[in-house]
C-alpha cells in the first residue's frame, strides 16, 4: 500500500461513519436547518414585502401631501382674491362716502357762503339806506333853514303827486 492510496478498510470506515453521519444528520440536523433556512427565507421575503409596502405607502402619503399642498395653494388664492375684493369693495365704498360726505360739505359751505353774501347785501343795503336818509336829512335841514324853501319842496312833491 502506498501512500497515496487508501486501504479497503480504512475506505470502508470512512464511508460507514459517513453513512451513519449523514444518517445523523438527516435524522435530527437536516430538519431544524432546513427549517431556519426557510425561517430566514421567509422572513427576508416579508421583510422585502414590508419595504414595498412601506414604498408604496410613502409614495401614496407623497402623492397626497402633494395633493393637499395644491388644494392649500389654490385656497389660499382664493382667500387672497377673496380678500383683495374685500379690500377693493372697502376702499370703493370709502371713496363714494368720501366724495359724497365732501359734496355735502361743498353745498352746505356754499349755501352759508350764500347767506352770508344776502346776509352782507342786506347790511350793506340797511347802511346804503341809512347812509342816504342821514345824508338827505343833513341836506332838507341846510336847505329847509327858511321857510320859503320849505313852501316850494311842499309844493314841487304836490305837483309830482298830481301827476303820478
């Protein structure tokens, strides 16, 4: 026998004790690895599931978020036309009052600007007057001094008198 080859016996040996190993083996080990071999299989496909899930979620959540920011958007011009009529609305009324309380004001300061002129004419008219009977009295006393040219105002506010 050399070295190299093995003896009948001895290959005999090997393979009764690789028979009775991997009847071991087969008998309580093959199972339980067998077993969390698929243990881990089935776990690395749930876990693989579970993140498609979890993809699939996130990119709904996404799709919504993106949704509700558009409807946000949308709103809030809304709001923002919304609120830009009411200010326009506002500021249109506050114009109109405006003109209209100062077209009040205009008329009411030319109607006292107009009764104060009457107001003024009337005095100016009372002063005219009273300024024309002042000066007649001062001038019928320097002429009325005499008695003739008493007579002959008598006799010319006759004749006019007559004739009217």
């Amino acid at each position: 026998m050399g070295i190299i080859e093995p003896g009948i016996g001895l290959l005999f040996w090997m393979t009764l004790t690789f028979v009775i190993l991997l009847f071991l083996l087969a008998k309580f080990a093959w199972k339980p690895i067998v077993n969390a071999v698929n243990e881990r299989e089935a776990s690395i496909v749930d876990a693989l599931n579970q993140a498609k899930l979890a993809k699939k979620e996130m990119e709904d959540l996404k799709a919504d978020n993106e949704r509700i920011i558009r409807e946000a958007k949308i709103e809030r011009d809304a709001i923002l036309k919304e609120a830009r009529e009411i200010k326009d609305r506002i500021v249109g009324e506050a114009k109109d009052a405006a003109k209209t309380e100062g077209d009040k004001m205009i008329d009411a300061a030319r109607q006292t600007i107009q009764a104060e002129k009457n107001a003024a004419m009337a005095d100016i008219k009372t002063q005219i007057g009273t300024l024309s009977v002042n000066i007649a009295e001062s001038i019928l006393k320097q002429k009325l001094d005499n008695s003739e040219a008493q007579n002959e105002l008598v006799q010319n506010y006759l004749n006019k008198s007559n004739l009217n």
